[in-house]
C-alpha cells in the first residue's frame, strides 16, 4: 500500500523541506538544528522516505527516551495514516513493536547500541537519525563516535543529526571526511526555526532591591548592605510579575529541597497578597507522584499557576500555558568524582545555554517575560554550554559495551575512539578501574567470563555483577529483583511537605517493610508483599490498594517489567530462577554478599570519634536519613549509592560482614604483613597480616602462618629460631647431641670468662642452611624432610665439636680453669658463670659445699683462687694497696703475672696464707716492703672472690655467699643436725635395735619411735638425707667399708649416739666425749652433750668441743635443777613485805622468778669443772 506523506504547513520544518531533502540525499552525513516545536523530530524521518531510504533498508531513529520514542513512533504512524507496528514502529528496553512492513524505527539510544552488538555495520539500516544530540549523552556520544568509525566503510548509510541551536557546529566539524576522503569539510547544517515569541529578560540579582530600581544596571548605589534571601527573591519577582498580563509562572530551582522550601514561602506570600489570592503552587519533580505530576500538566485556566521544576523542564518535558520565568540560576549537575570514585549532584551555575533553555519557555504562546535571580554580568561569564555526560560520568558501561562489541581492548583504545569530545584520561582509567573492580576485565584488557555475562545484562555494571554472583550463590530472584529496584525510582510515594497528615500516614505504610539491618530487605519485604497483594487482588483492586498505601503503580509495573526483562536476559548465561516466593531471611547473608560484590567501593567502616564513616580511597560519608540504618550506626555498611549533595550521603544501605569482601573480591584486596616471629607454640613462623580494601581495613590484624607468604624469611627464621637458638619442642636426638655439645662450649666460655670462643650464630645458621632442604619452613616440614633425609646420613646434622670452637680456643689452657676444688682430701665442684653485667648474679667461680663438711674447711685456701683467675686476682690487690706502697709495684699487671710464677713456685696454696705469701713474693720481687693489712680486699672485683654454695644432703642450697666464715655462723644449727644425721643420732635415724648404744645403757641407746613426734617414717627419710650428703661429699664415689647399702648410705648396725629430748632424769647412760665416723672418705666428728631445755634436757651433738663444753654445764645444771626441790616457797614465806617490795626490783620480773635463778647459781658454784659424763 502507497503511504500518503504530508507535512503540516504550520510547522518550520515544512517550509525548509527542500532543503532538508536536497541536503540529505547529497551528503552522507547532515546536522539539522531547530528549537523545540519546530517539528524536526516527526518530519524528517517522512523525508527520508520520501527520498527513497526506507527501499535499501530500515530509517533507524533514536530517542534519548522511552516515552518519546513510543509517543513519537505513534505521531509519525497518525500522520502516516498506518497503524502503530506496520510501517512506523517502535522498540524500547521492555517492549516493541516492530514487524516486517516496518520502514521506520523508533527506538532508544541504548536498543541501537545493543543490535551493534550483533551487527557491526547496522547493515540493516539505511538511514541512522539521532535525535536530542545537543543533550549528549554517553549513549549518544558513543553512536556519534562509532557512526563516524564505520562511516567510510557503509557509504550507502545516511546519518542525520538533529539538535536543538546549542553548538551544531561541533557535530559538523566531527563528521568531516578521513582523511582517505579528498573532501574533508564539516557536515552541512540546515538551522530550522523555532516556533517563538519575543522573550524579555530583566536581571534581578540579589545584591539589588527588589522590582529592579535600577533595571539592572548594578549600579554601587543601588546595591544592598546584605544578598536577599533567595527564596525571598523568589517571592519578590512572583510579586513583580503579578503586575503583568495573566499568565503561569514556570519557576526553575536546583532540587526537591528549595522547591518544598520556596513552596512553603510562595504559599505564605500568597496569603498575604491580595493579588495573588487564588494562585495554585505546583511542584514538579522527578520523585512526585504521578497524580501530582499530572497536575502540572493539566491547565485549568481558572486562575495563575506557579509551576516550581528542576531543570527537567527545561528541554525534555513542555509545561503548557507557561507566559513567565524565574530562574535561579541553578541546577544539581550530575558530576562523576574522580576522587572519591562517586557520582555526584552538587548545586552548580547553569550554562548561558540552559539559561537560554529556561527564558524560551516563556516565549511558546505568546510574549514572555523572564527574570533572572542573577546579574547579566554573571550570565555574561558563564559557561556557553554544559558539559556532555561523557566528561562528567562513571564511563564503565560505555567501556564495557565498547570492549563487547570488540571496539577496544585496552585503555589506549578507549582514548582514541572518535568521541565528539573525548573524555579525560583520568575518567577512562577510572571506568576500567571499576570494570576491573567488578572482574569484568582480564589482565590484558580483553574481557573476562563475568565481563561477557555484564555485556548482555542491559543494567548497570554494578548491577549487573550482583546478579552475576547471585546466580553461584543460590539467591538470582531476590538480587535481580534488587537490582530493578535500583534501577528505577522509589515506588515508595511521599507525599509533600504541606501535606503533613498524609506524610505521616504514608511513613506508617511504609514502616511495615523496614528491617534494621538492611534497606535492600526493604526493598523485598515490599516485592513479596505486593506479589501476595496481586494474587488475591483483582487488578483494579490492586491499583486502589496501592494509591491508599501510598505506592506507585506505574512503577511497580516498571519495577515488575524490569525484573521479567532482567529473567529473560539471565537465561541464556545459564542463570535462571526458583519458584516460590522470594526469601530475605533465610537468604540474607548470600543477597548481601551477592550485592557487596557490585558495591565493593561503597563500604564504609564507623568512625565512632567523628560520627561518620570511613569509606574506600579516604571518603567520609554518612548514612542517610531516610535509610532505617541513621541512628543505627553499625560498625560496617554497604550503599547501593554515595551521592554528595551538601555532603557525601549514603543511600540504601545495609549491614555486612567485612569478611564477605575478602571472599568476593580476593583480587582487590591488599594484603600486607608485619611482625613475622617464630612461634614455639606452633612450631611456625607467624605473622600478622592486614587486608585492606580500598584503604578500608577489613581485616586489621590476623595471625597467618607466614610459610605461606614467603617461604625464604620462613625458612630463615625456622632455622636462627628452632635450630640455633634452640627455641623449640623436638624429639631429635640430633638436636639433644648437639644442644650438649653446645653446651660444653658454653661452659667453657664462662671457665675462661670469654664470649668469643663458640663460632657465632651466623655460623651455626651456614651449617643447617646448608644441609637442610629448602621446602623446609616449620617444625611439621622439617619433621617430613628429617625423617627420610636421616635414612641416607644419620649424622648430617650433627655438629663437629672442633668446629664449634673458633680459632683462637685452641691455645687455652683448661687445667688453669679445672671443674673441681681439691682441699683437705675433700673434691669440691666448681660451676662457673660469666654474667659480669647482670644484677645478681653469681659472676665468677662457685664452690659447692656439703653442708655436713663445712666447719672442717678453711677458708684462707680459697682466697687463692683457681690458677686461671691467679694473675687477674694478684693485679686487683696490687691496685688495692694504698699509693705509697702500690707505687713500688707498677705496672700492676706485669708485677703480678711475675709475682704468680712466684708463687707456683715457692709456695703451696693448701699451707701457705695468700696474704704473706704475696708480700714475701712481692719483696723479694721489687724489693719493697708491703706492711701487713695494707691489702684492702673490698676494693677487689666480686668475680675474684669466690662463692660459696651450701647444699644440705639432698642437694638444696641453703645459702649462698663470698663469706665463708659468715656462713658457717649463719649455718651453725644446719651444720649440727647435718653432723648428728649423719652419725645417726637423729631420733629414728637408725634402724631400731635392741643392742645397747656403743658405752651405754641397751634402754637408752635409742629413742622410742614416735618420739617427739617423730616417726619411722621420718627416720628413713633423714636417712636417706645423711646418704645423700655422704653422696655429695664423695663427690659421687662408692662409699668404702664394708657395711650393708642401701641406696648409696652407709648404714650403722648400731647407733653411735641417739639425740634425746624432754628428759627430767639423766637418761643417756654414758655420754661420750666426741663420736666420729668415716663418711666417703672423710672422718665426720661429733660431740655429744646434755642441753638445757627449759622445763627439761636432752641430748644432741655438736660440731665442735668448744660448743659442747658451754652447753654441756648448762644441762647438768639444769638437770641437777629439777631433781633438787626449790626453796622458793620457803624463802617467800620467811620474807616480810618490805623485803619482797626490795626484792621485787630485779631484772627477773618476780621475786619468784629471783630466788630460781639464785637457785640455778648455787648449783652452778657447786658443780665442780670437770663435768659428769655417766649417771654416777
């Protein structure tokens, strides 16, 4: 059928039809530029058929928006008079309608780039009309650059531009010819007019008055002391216009904030005017309902209208009846941050051309009048154009379609791309970043699995990775429905400020699907909600029930129709859905961590000091407050958005697990380490390790087996740690052989008081870093390795005793430092420490003592010292001497060194003072007297002198100290009880025998068991101590005789002597005067005697005879004492109380207490001098 095309006489375009057509058929690229109304959009692409075009393929016809590529796709087919489908149709992201009559197509920018996909070279169009090119947008802006790409190659394809008169010749000048091409000139540019009327502009800055005085002439004089208020200003210029004809007032604001505000004000001022009395206030924005948006364009005509809009009516929407404008000045610009990696809308001027946009709406029906909040000299330094959104916005979904379609592979490819205007470096960077952020790139540019399966999910990246894991996670219905939500405006209505009892019924709807962990399960309480809603309701029934609960139906049907496009899309990528309804609790965790790996850089961790969060690449933001998260404040939170408007907010949030980011993005996190160190508890080398994720710590410290991470430092610090420094728990014998021999070494060292005789660690490190292999990083490694290297060479790790020594120990002298004393037939060991640093400690040569023989030894031998320490010892006691004397013996250590050959010489250490000796050595040396005394040995260093250790028979020390003599004061009753345990005389020391002792009675000889608490028990114990004293005073010989053993202690078939107590009568038989017994080798002394007890007496031993001697009198006196009856009682009666008052005045308290003690001194003069020592 011939379609009948016309053109409406009444439209601009109509007259410049010639033109049009003759400028389209010769050039393969033509700009038309006309204003808005001028009819461009419906009637070129009926030139294009006219001419021929539709015959070698379809006229292909973009428009920036859904709704204007259907209403504008059913104007042509009206006109055309076909129906909508057949000759003239449409295709948008959820429908079309299109068939095989089809010569012309309606479609949106983004369905074009989508069939480039599949064909490159839209072989299946003839003709490509882009409208709305002046809006520049990255979808226009990407066709624009890959038109002019394939242009050369598809000669028989028409491109024609259509733009409003904002800057056409830079489409011109974009489509000149290649250079392959000899004519290289700009696209022709047919400018069509507008269909306008005369426009005033009056400038009312708000440094003016209002009313313009000065008529905008900003003279000095006329300005104000302060800048009006703007909303002030606002009022002021409706109070101006209200003087002119009637009219609407279309009022331009920069967002839904100033417009509630400037609302709120005009209401006020229009109470308060009688004039404007009647004037109805509308505001328009993009999250009104649509009833109240219908408003806006539904004039009544009854009275004026003040329309109060952001900048969406400045080209894309027509307000009718519009006769007056106020412009702000204003607009929220989206403006993506390089920065902060976030789209941003901050406040900014606009363009002298949005500024032009804005007067013009005033000129469509008849003269207008427009008043700028601003002066002409502000206008005049604006910026001619805004920017286009491809220097402004995130480029990731360009560059992903771009590498898609195989139009580049990298960076570079991206910068040389024919845009109109190409973006920044910076910008380019910052979307392969986020591609990269998202896995949808390979290393090399190209693009990855999870970048091809993005390519074909028309939704954002971000999105589009959410439900890419979502599908490997089990939850692809609850995340796709998510990601249509985000992909749409709130369906949640609030309904506006002066309408209060509304906004408040309308938060109490929608509090029913709040959860306060997450917004995003807002979101699906809301889906399941309306899904059950739908199933009992009819569908009239629904649309009431979402108008009562404050829900926009027609975006739950986009909301609806997104997600079933989104299922249809999924499907081929081998993703599809669970029936049944969606699932927000039991899949919580798995949504979330399918949502955190689109919103990776939109983490923010609380900052509890400054209220706010930390976000990735040092971003601060706060919670919004519309978010059920605001007074929340959880530790960690992920945002579907960061938008900064007065600040940096963010929207949708949810709670999460920091972890879940190092699970779905292990390729971006950072990890770092520090403080590796062995552990002997787990027998590793551990570290902490740090993971961040955009400078976002989430994880701020983790203890890991660095083995892992760098297995060379592992094995390094395994063999100084483990293997050197013996810091470890082994079973090897290896490692017990060579810690012995290490050892011997070390004792060596402290003999010869040196540090440089063992070979250093640096060396021991060599010796194992040599032999062990090099898997080898931990105990449980070296375990492996060990057990099948030691098959082959049992002895590979065993250290080589003359290896161990350095150089310089092969001249030592080990007899000058020998391992035990020899005096007095007794062998003492020495222990040796070289600690001269330390507080405390026993620095020098120690010499462990029995305390059983310790009053037998004398202390001058040991001020000789052993022979190694000789010269050190005779240097600190010449340098002791007072000058005068010192100064005859200089140099002090040349002196001695001589002076101790002397010595070893002439005189034996065993006999000799060391003192006398010295002076008679050093007189003989130099000549020179040294007095005697003159040696002040306090000033001689302590490691000098040596230390004595007691031990009792078990080997405890009882004490320590350089004072010989002192000890022996201190230890007196230990070194009695060590004596008596060892002659046997400790009560139950023996084994009971009903012999008689040696020299008394078979009764007395032993005490009974039990005695004095006293048991069998304890007796073998105290036993088995006199052996262990016998054992340490052989120095670990066999004990000789031939008496019966056990357990290395002489054992006496008889007691010498058995110590008694609490005795009132002489119960000892015969005492004699000392008992002695050979104990390994050495003759042990002692001396029996009756002591005093008070109330009794009894028998012990003592070391000496002086001691018994003393002790002995006072036991008989003390015996002889409770035999005889006192006479207290008779003297006290005889006394008169004068008497007993004199005799009070004693130091013995009583008079009592006087007349014992004469008692006691009575007997003490009666008791002759020589002792009994029997009964008799």
């Amino acid at each position: 059928m011939a379609l009948t095309i016309s053109y409406p006489a009444d439209l601009p375009v109509s007259e410049r039809r010639a033109d049009i057509m003759a400028a389209i058929a010769a050039n393969q690229v033509t700009i038309i530029a006309g204003e808005t109304g001028s009819g461009k959009t419906t009637q070129i692409p009926k030139m294009c058929l006219e001419l021929g075009l539709a015959e070698h393929g379809l006229i292909g016809h973009t428009q920036p928006r859904r709704l204007a590529a259907r209403t504008v796709a059913e104007r042509i087919a009206e006109e055309l008079q076909v129906d909508l489908g057949e000759e003239v149709g449409y295709q948008v992201r959820f429908t079309g309608s299109v068939g095989r009559k089809t010569k012309i197509k309606l479609m949106t920018d983004g369905i074009l780039l989508a069939e480039i996909q599949h064909d490159r070279m839209l072989r299946k169009y003839s003709t490509i009309i882009i409208d709305e090119a002046h809006e520049r947008s990255l979808n226009i802006d990407f066709i624009l650059g890959y038109l002019r790409r394939i242009l050369p190659e598809r000669p028989d394809l028409k491109v024609i531009i259509t733009s409003a008169t904002i800057d056409p010749e830079r489409f011109a000048a974009h489509f000149a010819a290649d250079a392959a091409v000899e004519d290289t000139s700009p696209a022709p540019i047919i400018e069509v007019s507008g269909r306008t009327y005369p426009v005033e502009i009056r400038y009312r800055p708000l440094d003016q008055p209002p009313g313009g005085l000065d008529d905008g002439d900003g003279g000095a004089d006329s300005e104000l002391e302060e800048e009006r208020d703007p909303l002030d200003a606002v009022c002021d210029a409706v109070d101006e216009l209200s003087l002119e004809a009637p009219g609407d007032i279309l009022v331009f604001f920069s967002g839904e904030r100033e417009i509630r505000d400037a609302a709120d004000a005009l209401r006020a001022r229009i109470q308060s005017t009688a004039r404007l009395r009647g004037t109805e206030v509308l505001p328009l924005f993009a999250r009104l309902s649509l009833e109240e948006q219908h408003r806006v364009f539904r004039p009544t005509g009854s009275h004026r209208r003040i329309v109060l809009a952001t900048n969406v009516a400045e080209t894309s929407l027509t307000v009718p009846g519009i006769k007056y404008v106020i412009d702000t000045g204003t607009a929220r610009i989206s403006r993506y941050s390089h920065r902060t990696k976030v789209q941003r809308l901050p406040i900014e001027r606009v363009s002298q051309a949005s500024a032009n946009q804005r007067s013009g709406r005033s000129g469509r029906v008849s003269n207008g009048i427009a008043i700028r909040l601003y002066s002409e000299e502000d206008f005049a330094s604006r910026r001619p154009f805004t920017e286009p959104e491809i220097l402004r916005t995130s480029l990731a979904a360009v560059i992903l379609q771009m590498a898609a379609m195989g139009v580049t592979r990298s960076p570079k490819d991206i910068a040389e791309f024919p845009f109109v205007e190409p973006p920044e470096t910076k910008a380019i960077n910052d979307g392969v970043a986020l591609l990269r952020e998202l896995g949808a790139l390979k290393d090399d540019g190209g693009l990855s699995a999870v970048g091809r399966k993005l390519a074909q999910l028309p939704v954002d990246p971000r999105l589009g990775r959410m439900i890419v894991e979502a599908g490997s996670r089990g939850s692809v219905k609850e995340v796709m429905v998510l990601a249509a939500a985000l992909t749409i405006q709130d369906p949640r209505e609030r309904p506006s400020a002066d309408q209060p009892a509304k906004q408040q019924q309308a938060a109490e709807k929608h509090k029913r699907f709040v959860d306060e962990n997450s917004d995003f399960t807002a979101y699906l309480n809301l889906w399941r909600y309306l899904q059950e809603k739908q199933d009992e309701l009819s569908s009239t029934q629904f649309r009431k029930l979402c108008k009562a609960e404050f829900i926009n139906y027609l975006r739950v049907r986009e909301w609806q129709d997104l997600f079933q496009q989104l299922r249809q899309l999924a499907k081929p990528l081998g993703i599809t859905l669970p029936a049944g309804p969606v699932d927000p609790v039991g899949l919580h965790e798995q949504i979330h961590i399918s949502l955190l790996s689109g919103l990776l850089s939109n983490i923010g961790l609380y900052d509890q000091r400054k209220r706010e969060y930390a976000g990735a690449r040092g971003t601060r933001f706060a919670v919004f407050p519309g978010s059920a998260l605001f007074k929340k404040s959880p530790d960690w939170v992920m945002a579907a958005e960061l938008v900064e408007t007065s600040r940096l907010w963010a929207r949708v949030v949810a709670r999460i697990d920091p972890l879940w980011a190092e699970q779905v993005a292990p390729h971006l996190v950072k990890r770092t380490y520090s403080e590796p160190h062995w552990s002997r508890k787990m027998g590793s080398v551990m570290a902490y390790e740090k993971v961040t994720l955009y400078g976002v710590p989430i994880v701020p410290q983790r203890r890991i087996n660095y083995g892992r991470i760098d297995r060379e430092v592992a094995r390094e610090l395994f063999i100084r740690h483990a293997l050197v420094e013996g810091d470890w728990k082994t079973h090897h014998t290896f490692f017990s052989r060579n810690q012995a021999r290490l050892a011997e070494v070390e004792e060596l060292e402290n003999r010869l008081r040196r540090r440089d005789l063992r070979v250093d660690d640096e060396t021991l490190f060599e010796f194992y870093d040599q032999r062990i292999g090099t898997e080898v990083v931990s105990e449980r490694h070296f375990d492996s390795w060990w057990k099948t290297a030691r098959q082959d060479q049992p002895d590979l790790l065993d250290f080589d005793p003359e290896k161990l020594l350095s150089e310089d120990a092969a001249e030592l002298d080990e007899a000058a430092f020998p391992s035990v004393w020899h005096q007095a037939g007794f062998e003492l060991p020495l222990t040796y420490e070289f600690s001269p640093l330390t507080p405390g400690a026993h620095d020098g040569v120690t010499v462990t003592i029995p305390v059983l023989f310790l009053n037998q030894l004398d202390p001058k031998p040991f001020r000789w010292q052993i022979p190694g320490q000789r010269v050190e010892l005779v240097t600190a006691l010449i340098k002791s001497l007072p000058k005068q004397v010192r100064k005859n013996f200089v140099p002090a250590p040349d002196v001695a060194r001589t002076a101790v050959a002397a010595l070893a010489a002439d005189f034996d250490p065993a006999q000799d003072d060391l003192e006398a000796s010295l002076e008679l050595a050093l007189r003989r040396l130099r000549g020179h007297i040294v007095p005697p005394g003159s040696w002040n040995w306090s000033a001689v260093p302590p490691h000098l002198l040596m230390m004595f250790r007691i031990v009792d028979a078990e080997g405890r020390v009882l004490d320590e100290s350089r004072d010989l003599e002192a000890l022996k004061a201190s230890l007196a009753p230990a070194v009695s009880r060590a004596i008596a345990q060892s002659l046997g005389a400790t009560p139950g020391s023996t084994r009971p025998a009903g012999g008689p002792g040696r020299g008394g009675r078979g009764k007395a000889a032993t005490a009974p068991a039990g005695r004095n608490g006293r048991t069998d028990h304890a007796g073998r114990g105290a036993a088995r101590n006199a052996g262990s004293a016998d054992a340490a005073a052989r120095g670990g010989q066999a004990a000789p005789g031939g008496a019966p053993a056990r357990g290395g202690l002489v054992v006496a078939e008889a007691p010498a002597v058995a110590e008694r107590t609490g005795e009132t009568t002489w119960a000892f038989g015969t005492i004699e005067r000392e008992v002695s017994r050979t104990i390994g080798g050495h003759r042990v002394t002692g001396f029996p005697a009756v002591v005093d007890e008070g109330t009794s007496v009894g028998l012990k031993v003592f070391p000496d005879a002086g001691q018994q001697s003393t002790v002995m009198r006072a036991g008989v006196i003390r015996l002889l004492s409770l035999r005889i009856p006192s006479p207290a009682k008779y003297v006290l009666e005889h006394l008169s109380n004068t008497e007993k008052l004199t005799f009070s005045q004693n130091p013995h308290g009583s008079v009592a207490e006087l007349i014992r003690d004469c008692s006691l001194a009575a007997i003490d003069k009666l008791v002759p001098e020589e002792l009994p020592w029997t009964e008799d």
